[in-house]
C-alpha cells in the first residue's frame, strides 16, 4: 500500500480565482466528506474579507444535479466561497446530442409553402424556397439557396450571432433571436440578389450584401485547408 | 385498373369544377370510360355543369352509408353510351357526413370499373378536402392567375406533399387574359410556374363561352371549334400520356387597330 494518503480534494490556485479538483475514482461519500475536512482546516475567513469564486473541476465523475447541489452546499458552508461553475469531463449523451444537432447544418431539398412551418435545431441550409406565409426557423443560421419570400427566424431560442443569407431575398419578415424585422411594403421584381441579415450592437437587424459577413461573422468561415 | 385523379384549388370559384366537367367529358370522348365523383356535399355544383341535375336519386352520402349500390347512384351522361358517370353529392348534408375511410373505400371499388375517376373537390382544406383527397392517386390544382388564387394553390400543394398516396401534383391555370398578359397586370404564366414549381399540364384562355356552355347545362369540352375545349382537350391528351404541346394564348394585345392607334398615340 502507498503510505502516502490519497488526495481525493486538491486545491489549485489560478489567475481567475481557486480551481478544486475532485478524484474521479473514489466513492462521492468519501469525496464528500474529505472536502468538508479539506476546506474547514484551511485558512479562517476573515469577517470583511472578499468572497471568492471557486472553480470545481469534476474529472471524469458523472455527477446528477442533486450531488452537484450537495457539493455546493458543502462549499458554501464555508461563508466567503461561492462556486462559479462546475466543469467535468463528462456528457451526457442527451447533452451531447443537442450538442451535436445545435451544430451541424441541416440540408433540406424542399419548397417551404404556404401554411407550413420547418424548424431545425443547428443551422439551416435550404435548397428552395420559402414561399409567402411559410416559414423556416433554425437554432443557429440559415442559408436559403432559393427565394426568401415568406418569414425566416435564425436563432430562435437566442443566439443574437445568427444571420440569415439568400440568394434573392424577398422577405415578408426576418427574425433574429427576440428581434423582428418588417420588409417594406414593395419589392422591386426580382428583390435583393445575394443578400444577408445579421443583428448588430444594438440590436436592430441589418441587412447587407453577403460581402459584410466575412467581417461581422468571421466565426462563419470553417474552412480548412485551401490556400 | 383505374385512376382516382382529384381536382383542387383551395380557393373557391376558380373553376374547379368547370374543369373537372371538362376532363371527365374530354377524357370520354378520347373513348376512355369516366366517372365523375362530387364532394361537395352541401354545395354540389357538378351535376348542373353536366346538365344531370334532375335525375339524381341517389347520392354519396346513400352509397357510403349503404342505403342504395353504387350502380344505382351513379348517373349516366345521355351524350355516351357507356363512359361517362356522375356519382352527384348530397344537398341536404354537411362535409361530416362521409369520412376519409369511406372514401378510400368507395374509390378503391370503383377503380376496377373505370379508366378515370375524377373527384371534384370543395374548397378550402377542412374535412371534405381531406375527404376528396383521402382516395386519390394523383392530383390536379386548379388556380387562375392571380396572387390569393396562387397562394391558396401553394398551401393546397404542401397539404398533398404530406399524403404519400399521391404523387406530385400537377398544375392548371386557368381563365388566362391574354391581354393582361402583354400589361404586366398580372402574374404570367411563367411567374406562376416558378411560385408552385410544379408541373404545368394545361393553360385554359379565359372565354365568356364557358358561362354561355354553364347555363345550357353542357360542358364546354363538346364545343370542337371553342379554344377553351380545345385546352381541355389537350390536357386530356396529356393525362393519356401523350405529349401535346401547349398552345400559346393572348397573341396581340388588343388587336390591330389598337397597335396602329398606340403607334399614334390616340386613345
């Protein structure tokens, strides 16, 4: 047997504040319990001292919402510590899933019509049209080689970073996150070729040509290799 | 075995059923046997344009509900011999009293006994569309060129795109103005094509012919020298499979001597 006792709590200092490394390999009661004795023989808080953010880093221990809450708990025992945040090693595979469908675009052949609703978690990108009264949403951004003519909302459950682009834009009603954008009362025949509607600052939807893109989302470009 | 082709628009009034009359008719006298089914139950319309509105006995409703056999309801058009029945919707009911199911049914017997069934449906999209749909292979929209016309066509189209059964609708437009095609008034043929982006199977002129043809109880379609039954009758080419090509409508816009006075600018 090692002599020496297993650390099962470690704590590191940081620049952003204390980072407590959990084991991932011994029982949550004992993780537990040493916590409590780790943290009551260290330093005596002082009465006006500052509050500190601590940072707990769970390895590779997959821990449901209640254990999450008894080790906060325990950490807030101790008055001047709050935890941060939690990070660890570990997803769950729903998780993992949104993860994965917030992230990838989706292709669709299709005419959204009249009437009809297509919503999709990441991004979208529609080979189509989207015709007056229908309507695409999409968690992230949406690319519609085809005519917008109908309602499109890009990053419906909040991402202010969505943009909308198409080859012809004609839309009846542009949305990004919480915002809405009316179109004017005429289009000229052919609408706008190649344009695209991104939120700025302030959070008024702007529409441009695509050439702007590469300069307010630069993040839009995943293109590896090439030259 | 046969076809079950419904005929549908969404909105009302742009000549489904004038249409529906004029296939079935076109269809018979290309010796194919025919029979047309009304669902519009309530509102039934079918049965004046073909001229049999007063030999109804029986109707839809009675043959789902197994009051009479199918042969006693359908209605024998007097101009064949034997290719052309009405099976005539009720009046004195609601779109509620036929279900999908008794369609599907009812179609599916009849199939074996007809080249082509051609359901008339009512519009909009409640019940007795679902009804007229519930049996059918194939669809026919039926719009003019107009925008609430189109666009109700458009709704039509993404309902039928759900239903498996059928296969991708195809496209009338009718009534067409040719000289409001030459004064950017209205949607072309072509801006209309390009909104539904389905496959056109006709263009029927717009032609005062047509009502003349309603109130004498006799479809159009028997007209040889009309260009509005010529449309039909190309269309029911069409549906045989051949290919015919589309005639071109309008030509001049108003005619020669308004040319020479628009060259002088006198109106």
């Amino acid at each position: 047997m090692n002599k020496r006792i297993q650390q099962n709590v470690m704590i590191k200092g940081t620049k952003d504040g204390f980072m407590l490394h959990l084991d991932d390999s011994c029982s949550f009661s004992e993780l537990l319990k040493e916590l409590e004795v780790k943290l009551s023989a260290n330093y005596q808080f002082q009465e006006n001292d500052p509050s500190i953010s601590v940072k707990v880093h769970t390895g590779n221990r997959y821990l449901d919402e209640k254990q999450k809450e008894k080790i906060k708990e325990v950490i807030h025992k101790k008055k001047k510590l709050f935890v941060d945040e939690m990070i660890s090693n570990v997803l769950t595979r729903d998780e993992a899933k949104r993860w994965k469908d917030e992230n990838q675009v989706t292709t669709v052949t299709k005419v959204i019509r009249s009437g009809q609703v297509f919503e999709v978690p990441g991004d979208l990108l529609l080979i189509g049209d989207v015709n007056p009264d229908g309507m695409v949403r999409a968690g992230g951004n949406i690319y519609i080689m085809g005519q917008l003519k109908g309602i499109a909302h890009a990053g419906y459950k909040g991402n202010h970073e969505a943009i909308i682009a198409a080859s012809v834009m004609k839309p009846a009603q542009l949305r990004i996150a919480g915002q809405v954008n009316l179109s004017p009362d005429q289009y000229t025949k052919w609408g706008h070729d190649l344009e695209c509607a991104y939120m700025d600052e302030e959070e008024n939807i702007i529409i441009e040509k695509l050439q702007v893109l590469k300069k307010y989302r630069p993040n839009l470009n995943r293109l590896e290799g090439g030259l | 075995m046969g076809e079950a082709i419904v005929i549908t628009s969404g909105k009302g009034g742009v000549g489904k059923t004038t249409t529906s009359a004029n296939l079935g008719t076109s269809l018979a006298l290309l010796g194919k046997k025919v029979c047309l089914i009304d669902t519009d139950i309530g509102l039934r319309n079918l049965d004046v344009i073909m001229g049999l509105e007063n030999r109804i006995i029986y109707d839809l409703v009675d043959v789902v509900e197994g009051r009479c056999k199918i042969h006693q309801a359908l209605i024998k058009d007097k101009h064949f011999e034997d290719l052309l029945y009405l099976l005539p919707a009720p009046q004195n009911s609601d779109k509620s009293a036929v279900n999908e199911e008794q369609m599907r049914k009812l179609i599916s017997d009849m199939k074996p006994d007809y080249d082509y069934i051609l359901i008339d449906c009512p519009a909009g999209i409640e019940q007795g569309f679902r009804n007229a749909i519930a049996g059918a292979d194939k669809a026919i929209i039926v719009t003019t060129a107009e925008r609430p016309a189109v666009r109700d066509a458009d709704r039509i189209i993404g309902l039928l795109e759900k239903e498996e059964h059928i296969e991708p609708p195809q496209l009338i437009i009718n009534r067409i103005r040719g000289h409001l095609l030459h004064e950017d008034e209205e949607m072309d043929i072509d801006g209309v094509t390009d909104f539904l982006k389905i496959d056109l199977i006709g263009v029927i002129p717009d032609d005062d012919q047509v009502i003349v043809a309603a109130n004498k109880k006799e479809p159009i379609a028997y007209n040889p020298d009309n260009r509005v039954s010529l449309a039909y009758r190309n269309i029911a080419r069409r549906i045989l499979g051949e290919s015919v090509p589309l005639t071109p409508i309008g030509g001049e816009p108003k005619g020669f001597i308004s040319k020479i006075k628009k060259f002088f600018s006198v109106r």
